[in-house]
C-alpha cells in the first residue's frame, strides 16, 4: 500500500498590532526555519494562507 497527497493548505491566523508587511515576513521566516514544513512543500503542491487580524493577506515574494 502506497500513500499519496494532492497536497496541502495551512492556514496562518495572527492578531497582531503590526502592520502586514511585518505578519508576512515573520511567517516566511518562520516556514524556512521549519523542517517539517520544508520536507513537504518541496514534495508536494502547497498554499500558506495567512490571516492578520481576522483579514486575509498575502504573502510578499515566496522564496522558500
């Protein structure tokens, strides 16, 4: 038996006094540092949702 994903979707929420430039950043970052999450999304398609002071917000320019 074999496993198989079509991928997978996180979702990020954040109350924060920072604008959303900074909430961004802080969870590029902190998706980097992660190697559970690395392992994943280089295997598999994959989407950050990142929610800032119950708006969502996209992330900056994705380099993971």
């Amino acid at each position: 038996m074999e496993g198989y994903s079509n991928g997978i979707e996180t979702f990020v929420l954040i109350e924060t006094e920072e604008d959303d430039a900074v909430a961004s950043k802080m969870v590029e970052i902190a998706e980097r540092a992660c190697m559970a999450a690395q392992t994943v999304v280089n295997a598999i398609p994959s989407l950050t949702n990142v929610v800032v002071n119950g708006r969502q917000i996209q992330l900056g320019m994705r380099t993971l």
